[in-house]
C-alpha cells in the first residue's frame, strides 16, 4: 500500500531507502529541538514550551509535506527568522513577543491567500533558470559554511580577518575532520545510509571518549505548551509602525522557501523539462499552513529546510521520506534528552559533505555569459557571506533584471520577477539593520 500510494517503483527507491533518508533528515535537523527555543528564550519566550512548539510545528508541516504534496522535504521553524525576532524585534525595537509571533501569524495568513490564488507558483514559475542553479549551488556553500563553523573548523576572527581557522589539535575538531573522510569513505564505497552512519558513529565515539556527555535521561514526559499557545499579538502587530517587520518577516519567509524549494527539487531532480516543480502550490501549501500552526502555538516562521538535502543525499525521493522525518519529530517530544545528544561535530561534518553535494548543478550553467553568470555569483556570495538565504536570495532578484538591461535583453525579464525586483527593494529599504 505505502509502495502504491507514495509511487516508490515509479521513483526507483524502496522503503528500506526512504525511511533511511528521512531519518538522516531528522538526526541533522534535530539540533533545531534546542537551538530554536534557546534563541527564542532571548525574547522571553517560555523554553519548555517552545521547544514544544517547535516539535509540533515540524512535526505537522513534514507530515503534510509528506502525505499531501508527496516531497522528501521538511518543514520546520526557519534559523535567521527566530533570532531576527529574538535579538532585532525584541531586544532592539523594544516589541513583545506576543505581537512578534502576531506578525509570523499575518505572514501565515497572507503566504496561504498567495498560494490559494497561485500568485506564489506563477512568481515561482518566472525564475530563471540560471537562478534556479544559483539556489541549489548557494544552498551548497551556505550549509557547507554552517558544518564548517559547527564543528569548529571556521570560528570567528578579528577585526579584518572575519572568520579564520579553528584549532586543528582540539579532540572534537579532529573528530569532525574525521567524520568528514568517514562518511565519504562510505559514500565513495556506495554504502547505504552512509551520511547517518558517519553521524552515528561519530556521536558513539564522542560519547565513549568523554567529549560530549551522554544524555541523563532517555525518556521524558513533554512539558506543557500552555505558555506560549494562543499568545499571540494579532492587534498589535497591525500597528503602522509594526510595518517594517512584517515586511520584513514576510519577504524573508517568501523568499527562503522559494528559493530553497526550487533549490532543493533542482538536486532531487523533481522539476520538469521547463524548470518547473510540478504542482508546486502543494509544498508551498504546506509551508503557509506550517507557518500559522507556528504562531498558533508560539513559535517563529515555519518552512522548508535546507537539511532536507541529507536526505534526498541520502536517497529519498518521495513524500515517505517525510513521513519518517515527521514520526521521529513527534517521538522527540518524548525523546527530546537522547535525539538532541548528537553533537554539533558530528552532523556538522555531515553537513559539509552536503554542501559539497549541493554544488553539482553549476556545471549546468554558461558560464561564458556574463549577464547569466554575474547574478549567480551575488546569489551564492550574499548567501554565505550575509550567512543569510533572504538577502542572497533577494540580492538575485535585484541583479538579475539589471544585467538583462545592461545586455540590452530586457525582453527576456519575466514580469514575476520585476515583481520580485520590486519586492526586493522594499526588503532592503524598510529591513531594520
């Protein structure tokens, strides 16, 4: 039934496949249990109770993802838009959390009125193609830029030397180092579930030597979610000088999923002869939805995670992959002190290898075109440079239409994407830096 209903023979996978792939999904992502909560906690938010939100918010969007739009992707509340809540909106602007999460509440409603009327796809569908690798490629550099910076690799400079390398000497970094040449032992000898095996095997070692404690419990009752649930400030995000955060929030959220969506199904080679994801509004669909279950129980922006690609790495293809990933997010609320003892060194070397993956569409671009290739290299440098999707993202979609008029082909500009021009614009002018 799971084999007819999901098309694992039309796909050539199995279910042995997909469920290795969603749980290599969730075991890089899971780090998302604590890490989102504990940014959100900067805002005052409850940190038992948003880690219960997180939970269930992930938990209901990749469940959607997978039984109603069918794709290997996960959905979960989005890194860069909690701690632009908890440290610009908060912290900075002076706002409370309840009429932040009210703003991810309007954002919600509106990403959903955009799908139902397709005005999110129809934008989706005027990408260009050469935009479309950009977003696969920068995905690749910018989670590739997180392994290295979670395991230590990279850390942070001085005052001009930005960023420089970690000490090579220290036990946890030679044991991201080695996982990094153990999973691509196991990939280049084609084992199966080889970027989880390495992420296991890594944590096991990690444990057994004292580098990272064992979790003192297994088994936990999850705690209540009543702090945070219905919270939420609708009236007063309304206010004319919440403006600028909306906006914010919203072209950030519209972007990120766009672009990594379209990013992702161009790696998992889900797009069709003309560059397009097939029924696309259901992914997206699942996203807006995702989004106002987030506010709904006190959380941040929801969406389409870039670990998604561990797993289609890994070998999924179908929404059972998903699937997987989901059920594991809803045992996490009774497991959350064992599936979040995986240390950052040893999914962060399964992220590097990732992003090595995620490089391979850019020998589909012409890079004899200056006008093609220019817009490609902002994409993928504001990416990782910003160490953020939206402004790479957004960046793009201010450059491309440029170098269309400075090739003197501005008949080739889609009118989506002067729309998406347009909308750049705005972000960067009302974006509160």
């Amino acid at each position: 039934m799971l084999t007819e209903y999901f098309r694992l023979k039309e796909n050539n996978t199995s279910i042995k496949q997909e469920v290795i792939a969603g749980a290599t999904t969730f075991v890089t992502m899971a780090y998302i249990i604590i890490v989102n909560p504990k940014i959100l906690e900067a805002a005052g938010i409850p940190f038992e109770a948003s880690m219960v939100a997180t939970i269930i918010t992930a938990f209901f969007g990749t469940m959607l993802m997978g039984v109603y739009a069918k794709r290997p992707f996960a959905i979960a509340p989005y890194m860069g838009e909690n701690a632009f809540i908890a440290y610009t909106v908060v912290n900075v602007l002076g706002y409370s959390w309840q009429t932040a999460i009210g703003a991810i509440f309007i954002g919600g409603v509106l990403y959903t009125i955009l799908t139902l009327v397709k005005l999110r796809s129809w934008l989706a569908n005027a990408i260009p193609n050469e935009l479309k690798i950009a977003f696969a490629v920068g995905i690749g550099f910018f989670l590739t830029f997180i392994g290295l910076n979670e395991t230590g690799i990279v850390r942070l400079g001085v005052e001009g030397a930005p960023v420089h390398v970690g000490n090579l000497t220290e036990p946890t970094i030679l044991l991201a180092i080695i996982g990094f040449l153990l999973i691509s032992f196991l990939m280049i000898k084609k084992v199966n579930g080889a970027i989880l095996l390495g992420i296991l095997i890594i944590s096991l070692i990690g444990f057994i030597l004292g580098f990272t404690p064992p979790p003192e419990e297994i088994v936990s009752m999850p705690p209540s979610v009543s702090a945070t649930f219905l919270e939420l400030d609708i009236l007063g995000a309304l206010q004319w000088g919440f403006f600028a955060v909306i906006l914010t929030v919203f072209v950030m959220d519209f972007v990120d999923t766009m672009g990594t969506l379209i990013g992702m199904s161009y790696k998992a080679k889900l797009l069709d002869e003309d560059g397009n994801l097939p029924e696309i509004e259901k992914p997206m669909l699942c996203d807006s939805l995702s989004t106002i279950v987030a506010s709904l129980f006190g959380t941040t922006t929801a969406g389409v995670y870039l670990e998604s690609a561990a797993g289609i790495e890994a070998g999924g293809k179908t929404g059972l992959t998903a699937v997987v990933t989901a059920l594991l997010f809803l045992i996490a609320l009774f497991f959350a002190p064992l599936l979040t003892a995986v240390p950052s060194y040893a999914y962060g070397s399964a992220l590097i290898i990732v992003g090595f993956l995620m490089m391979s569409p850019i020998s589909d671009l012409d890079l004899s075109s200056l006008a093609k290739s220019l817009p490609v290299f902002i994409v993928i440098a504001f990416m990782s440079f910003t160490y953020n999707l939206g402004i790479g993202l957004t960046a793009g979609f201010v450059v491309y239409p440029l170098t269309k008029l400075m090739s003197g082909n501005y008949k080739e500009i889609h009118l989506g994407m002067w729309i998406m021009f347009f909308l750049s614009i705005l972000f960067y002018i009302f974006y509160p830096y």
